[in-house]
C-alpha cells in the first residue's frame, strides 16, 4: 500500500484541508452512551479512490477534530511538556506514564486557552506506558468519548492529538492525520507523525472517539506507538487506586530509604527533639522548627531517634508523611512530601 494524505492545519480557523496523492468501571469511561462505528467507506477502501473519498475524510476530520480539541490539555513537567486527554466532565485525565513517571505527585495542566490547573498523578504501568491524573480544582471541563467497543482495523484512518514541542497558545494542539499500520496486544501502531511533546496525548478514530494515547516515538516519525484503551481498561480499577503496576521502563518504582526529611534529632522524654532543620528541605518548608518535639510520625509513636530513622528507611522519595509535634506545649499537625535523599 502506497499513500500520501496531508492535513494542512489553519489554525486561527480551525479548519482542515486535506491533499492527496494516490499512488496503489469503579469509574465510567466516559459519560455518553458507547456507540458502534458506523460503516465509512474510505476506511474500507485500500486507498481514496476518487475527490469524494477525500471530501468523505476531510468532513469527518473536521467534524471529529472541531469537538474534541478543546480536550486535549498540556502537561507541565518542569523542564518539558507532555500531553494528556480529558475523559469525564470532573476532569480524569488519560496520559502516558513516562510523563507522569510517579503516583501521587503534584502536577499542573494547561488548557488550550493557557488556563493553568492544579492536577495530581494516580495509578500508572511501568510496563505498558498507561497513566492516569486528575485535575484537583473544582469544575465542569470538556471531555471526550472513549472507544470500549475497540471497533478499529488496520488501514483505517485516524488522527493524533498532541502539544507537539510544547505548549503554544496561539497554535493550539497540533493534528496529525494517518492510518494503522500494526495492531499488537499492548500497542497500536500508526504512521502519524508525532514528536517530542505529545507523548501521553490522544489518538482518535474518524468519529472522534478516543482508541489510544501516544507512547514511544519511532526514528522515522511514520510509524509512532500507542497505548490501546483495552491497556487501560485492563488496570482501571488499580489506576484509579493509584497503584503503580509493573517493573518499568517507562517509570521507576520508588527505592525504599530514599526519602529525605532535612532535619537532625536528639532523643527525648516525650518523642524526638528537633535539633536542626536543613535549608530548602522539605522538614523547613513544612515550617518545622528546631526545638519541636515529633511525638508521631503517620500515627506511630516515637520513643527514639532510631525508631524515627527506622521508619523513615521503609519509605521513599515522594512519600507523603503526617507529624504531630510539640510546640511550646501546644499540639501541631504538619504534612509534608519527602524529597529524595
């Protein structure tokens, strides 16, 4: 199979004009009904035959594309971007776990109008790039549809989603038109040319409904991978636990004794004492200060520094601690996340 179908985007338009050269569960997926595609004729040719195959394509393109863009969000992640796909009207999110790369971690998301969204990671597959996030504040947000039915085959068209290279306001998501090239148990595999940016964003059939996120980026950028919905289906219930599955290599589980709290303690009467507090540690911005008395440590008592260090050993960088202290007789709670060691 031979075949050229280039979209050219008008972005301020939002409009698309395609040329062509021919040549031979705990949580519902989404919040529509789940309908079947309909029969399209150039899904089912080997190539466009003819100007109305191509007019077939554009008018889906256009249709499909116009509706679920406003869905497709950025995610910031410090010295990058990612991509990702609103998928419920409370804002769950569909990503890539090598862009989230933890559990319960702090993000931010930007919409497509530069709105900046306090978000937070869940559950991830190290072993298949399948993630989900959650945006925290409060609010009604555009969604998409999800394919459950997986009612796809090879050479059908489809089209990618995605912040390639970044977040940019006046350009928007860029759109990439293309077909399947290769259907395997845990990856789809399209000849639509994404890049660096739009890892963990959304790849649609003609109908607008979501079949898969974007995963691995090939050399060529004509045969990029994908994670399929039935992946995510698979993990729902633990993603939305927010466990992380598997062994890697899109992310690595957490090494236990690698948390880092940023403070010095002596024993006490009462627990352990305060001592010191490290500069910029996570013990300073959770205002911990010397002279505190830690009576717990997430709900255990402390009799001794050694039982404090003995504790802390069992858990890892970007675990969330709750202390009860001391403080000029009063009682204090404060939360902190420790950094890594």
């Amino acid at each position: 199979m031979c075949h050229s179908l280039l979209p050219i985007l008008d972005f301020k338009r939002t409009k698309v004009i395609v040329r062509a050269a021919v040549c031979a569960l705990s949580v519902t997926l989404c919040l529509t009904p789940n309908t079947s595609a309909r029969v399209l004729p150039f899904n089912e040719a080997e190539s466009p035959k003819s100007v109305e195959d191509l007019k077939g394509i554009q008018k889906m393109l256009i249709e499909s594309s116009d509706r679920v863009r406003k869905a497709a969000v950025s995610i910031s992640l410090g010295e990058g971007f990612g991509s990702g796909v609103i998928i419920s009207e409370d804002g769950l999110i569909l990503t890539a776990a090598h862009v989230t790369a933890a559990v319960d971690t702090e993000m931010t998301v930007i919409m497509n109008d530069g709105t900046k969204l306090k978000a937070v990671s869940m559950g991830l597959n190290s072993d298949t790039d399948a993630a989900m996030m959650r945006i925290t504040e409060k609010g009604k947000y555009p969604y998409v549809e999800v394919n459950k039915a997986n009612d796809y085959r090879l050479g059908h068209w489809v089209f990618a989603l995605g912040h390639s290279g970044g977040f940019d306001k006046l350009r928007g998501p860029v759109l990439r038109l293309g077909r399947i090239v290769k259907d395997s148990e845990t990856t789809l595999h399209t000849d639509c040319k994404v890049i660096g940016g739009d890892s963990g964003g959304p790849l649609f059939d003609m109908e607008g409904r979501l079949i898969a996120i974007h995963s691995r980026v090939e050399r060529s950028m004509e045969q990029n991978m994908h994670v399929p919905m039935r992946e995510y289906v698979k993990h729902w219930d633990d993603m939305q636990s927010n466990k992380f599955i598997g062994e890697g290599p899109f992310a690595k589980k957490p090494v236990k004794g690698s948390g880092y709290i940023g403070i010095a303690t002596v024993d006490s009467d009462d627990g352990v004492r305060v001592e010191k507090v490290g500069k910029a540690s996570p013990a300073e911005k959770a205002e911990i200060k010397a002279g505190d008395i830690i009576k717990t440590l997430n709900g255990r008592q402390l009799k001794d520094k050694e039982g404090f260090k003995s504790l802390l050993q069992e858990m890892a960088e970007g675990d969330k601690v709750e202390l009860v202290i001391l403080r000029e007789g009063k009682e204090l709670t404060l939360k902190l996340k420790l950094a890594k060691r």
